[in-house]
C-alpha cells in the first residue's frame, strides 16, 4: 500500500476541494518556495473558483497569486505576513475582500478551534517516504523546521504531501506523521532551499547599528535577567544579530548558561548553542542553512510546532516562559504601539509574524530601531497601523538614547542606575524631527484593504487602500 498519486492536479481532484472552500500553505522555504504557485497553477487548470489561501506567510515568489485574484480563483487570503510585491498589490486595492492578517500564534490557534477550519493542506515537503511520513531536515531541497505546516496537516480535511525526496519507508525522524496525510505527489522540485535566508543574516558593519547592538546588551544585563536559565529570540537583521553576537561574549566572559534560544533560528543562534550558552534551541523555521544543517545533527536543536511556540489558546507554549525578545519596528508612536506591517506610506510590506507572541510573553520586549529611515523619522505620534500594542513593549533602543515604556518605572530606574542613557520617547520623537523633518500624512483611502488580528482573536487595527499617486 502506499500513498503516491501521480500529479499535483489528480491530488486536487482527490481532494474534493470545490468552489468556495479553504487551502492552506506553509512558508519554510520562503522565497524559495514553488509548491503554492504550482498548486495554484493547477488549481487554475481545474476552473475551481472563490478559494481562500490561508498561508502562514506569502513572499515575492508567490507573484502569481496576483493573476489568481484578477481571474476569481482567489478571492480571500489569511497570511501572517506579506511582502512588499504583494502588498502593493493588495493595498492598492485589488482584491474585493479585506486580507485577515494574524500572527504566528493566533494562525494556528484559529486553526485548530475551527475559526479558520482548512479543506485541504498542501505540505511541501523536503523528503517524504510513500505513506506521507515527512521532515524537513532531510533532501536536497532542505529547509529544517516544518513547525508552520503541523498544525495544517493535523487539522485539515484533507492534506497532501509535495515532495522532491522520496526515501524508504519508514522515513524516521518524521516532522509530520502519515497518521496526518492522505496522499503524496512526488515533484522535480519542492523550491529553493537558498530562498529560505531571512533578513540581512550578516551581522551589521553600520557603527550606528553596532552602537545599538552594545547597548541593547547593557539593557539586558542591567534588566536582572541575564542569569542562569536565561531564555532569549533575536531576529536575522543585522543589529539584532550584533546584539546576538555581543550577548554571547557577555554569556561566556561570565560563564552564564541559558536555558533556550527560541523562534526562527539563525547560524548565530547555533553558535550560541554549540558554544554552551544555551541547553538547546526550541525553532519553529530556519533562518539559514547553518541553521537547516544544526537541526538535522544536533538532538539538542529541537523542532516546535506553531502551536507550541506561540498558540495562546495552547494549554502553554515557549513565548510564555521566554526572558528577553529582541524586535524590529517601521514605525513606534508615543505610546510604544509598533508597525511592523506598512512602510511609512501605509502600504503592505510585512506582516506581524511572531511579533506580537514573543512581545505579550517575554519579561523584556525590546526594539531596536534607528531614529530615522529613509530620511523619515521612526518614532511618529501615532504608527500607520497597529500591529503590535503598545502595553507589551518595554524598551525602544535607538542611537540617541533607549526610551522605557512609563508602564516600566522599576526597569527605567535600573537603566538609569547601570548608567544608560535613557531618553523620553517624546524626545527621541523631536531628535528625529529636526534632523528628517516632519513627515507629511500618506494619502490613506477609507477603503479597508486588510485587517489586522492580534493573537486573541480581536481586530486590533485595518489597513486602508493608498491612493495611488
């Protein structure tokens, strides 16, 4: 017995997927995903129409999906994330029904308690053995972590497996089970595994950056949580790998042993394990390659669902016992609310992902921005849009000085005692706005083009169409 159908179209035509109905994608080869345009390609073919694509994050190479929307076989979309090239077409007002953004945590909460019930998953699977038994450790189009597609494949009606590794059964060391999957299709190739590098991956060479990174640490240490058992999540920018690097000299010089690094997991984040400043890594997706390579030889690199590391409707998960989170920001008003969804314009380039999870569930919730991008200041009276609530950042960290949120007057006072300049948000505000100006209001339309959902399920903020110059 076993599992295999000969195409991408005959698995569709298995599934029963009709006009109307729900598929669902996962992102761990990122950019270099092809599985979801050649589904939706095939999808095509087949004349289904009024599909929503619920997919935990959509990047460039998803470009096709435009033309899916044009032609009405796409008319929803639920995503996590969405990059600039999509987001500009969504913003600008092509596509009849508001885009639901969520986050890593609220995507398979909703999931799993039937808000956002899947017909039917497509896993793209590096190796796969005949029965649907998958990992993404393993085959030539490696991408480590399948966290993302777990719950998908647990919870869907029906869920196929797209591999372009097919190994004996029983593949061991499974990600997902064949118990979640009804079907396998064997391709050339599932994508390309060097897509899957997020962010800059290089640390920055920016003395600005470098400045940040130093003082993100001093924060840290004198926050009193740098200690035994210490539990961390940096992003792959270049100034949150600086901090990643120097918090790691700080770890050894004074033989400090974390308990867990967390999130989507980098190269330096592997050396911080590797090197004893971690007992074990707890990834969700891999970041790199070093990364893909660590999680497939190291026990103590250990693979999580989504719904373990971020779920609040989970009985627990990671984010609720993690330390420190480092965290970027396009926008930060006075308040400490964060964008991380629009560029200063309002159009759609992002997305909150991880975000706001890590931000509610860590001790200290740190961004670290420059004062000014682009010319245009960071800090604004009030962020284009909400993505992640002012009430769960603690610190901004900028060039200029590191502003505490007023909630945190215990942790303004240990800042101020270890020495560390700390600056009035208002004034980082002004700093910016003498040597950027002030920024003109984007010319934001009244039509809702996408809304954004925090992880309990609440609308925090909508996204309005940009009025096209």
């Amino acid at each position: 017995m076993n599992k295999l159908v000969g195409s991408i179209k005959q698995a569709v035509i298995d599934s029963g997927l009709k006009d109307g109905m729900t598929v669902s994608f996962h992102h761990h080869l990122r950019n270099g995903d092809y599985v979801l345009n050649m589904v939706m390609e095939a999808i095509a073919e087949l004349g289904i129409k009024d599909l929503t694509v619920n997919a935990s994050s959509l990047f460039d190479a998803h470009r096709p999906l435009k033309e899916h929307i044009k032609n009405g076989v796409v008319t929803h979309i639920l995503t996590d994330y969405m990059s600039a090239e999509l987001g500009r077409f969504i913003s600008a007002g092509n596509m009849a029904n508001p885009v639901q953004f969520r986050t890593h945590g609220g995507r398979p909460c909703d999931i799993e308690n039937g808000t956002t019930p899947i017909d039917v998953a497509f896993i793209a699977a590096p190796a796969s053995d005949c029965m649907g038994n998958c990992t993404g450790k393993l085959g030539k189009s490696a991408c480590g972590s399948l966290g993302y597609a777990m719950p998908d494949a647990k919870n869907a009606k029906f869920t196929v497996v797209i591999t372009d590794e097919l190994h004996p059964y029983p593949l061991t060391g499974w990600s997902i089970p064949e118990t979640d999957v009804n079907e396998v299709v064997v391709v050339e190739s599932i994508g390309d595994p060097r897509g899957i590098v997020s962010g800059t991956t290089k640390i920055t060479r920016d003395p600005v950056g470098l400045s940040m990174a130093m003082t993100a640490v001093d924060v840290i240490k004198a926050s009193g949580l740098l200690k035994e058992g210490f539990s961390f999540q940096t992003g792959a920018g270049g100034a949150s790998l600086a901090a990643a690097k120097y918090l790691k000299d700080v770890m050894l010089r004074e033989k400090i042993r974390g308990s867990f690094g967390l999130g989507g997991i980098t190269g330096y984040m592997v050396d911080m394990l590797n090197e004893g400043c971690f007992d074990s890594l707890m990834d969700v997706q891999c970041f790199d390659l070093k990364a893909v390579e660590s999680i497939r030889d190291n026990p103590r690199h250990c693979e999580i669902s989504a719904t373990h590391y971020a779920s609040p409707g989970a009985k627990s998960a990671v984010v609720d016992s993690l330390d420190v989170v480092i965290l970027g920001a396009t926008q930060i008003d006075t308040d400490f609310n964060i964008n991380v969804h629009t560029d200063s314009n309002g159009r759609i380039m992002g997305g909150s992902g991880g975000h706001s999870d890590t931000a509610a569930g860590a001790k200290l919730s740190m961004i670290i921005a420059p004062l000014s991008r682009a010319r245009l200041p960071i800090v604004t009276d009030r962020v284009t849009c909400i993505s992640t609530p002012g009430s769960t950042i603690d610190v901004l960290v900028t060039q200029k000085g590191v502003a505490v949120n007023p909630k945190d007057a215990e942790l303004r006072q240990r800042l101020i005692d270890a020495k560390i300049n700390v600056v009035d948000i208002h004034e980082l505000k002004a700093m910016a706005e003498r040597t950027s100006g002030v920024p003109e209001k984007p010319a934001i339309g009244d039509r809702v083009v996408a809304d954004v959902i925090y992880r309990d399920g609440t609308v925090i903020d909508r996204i309005c169409e940009v009025r096209e110059d």
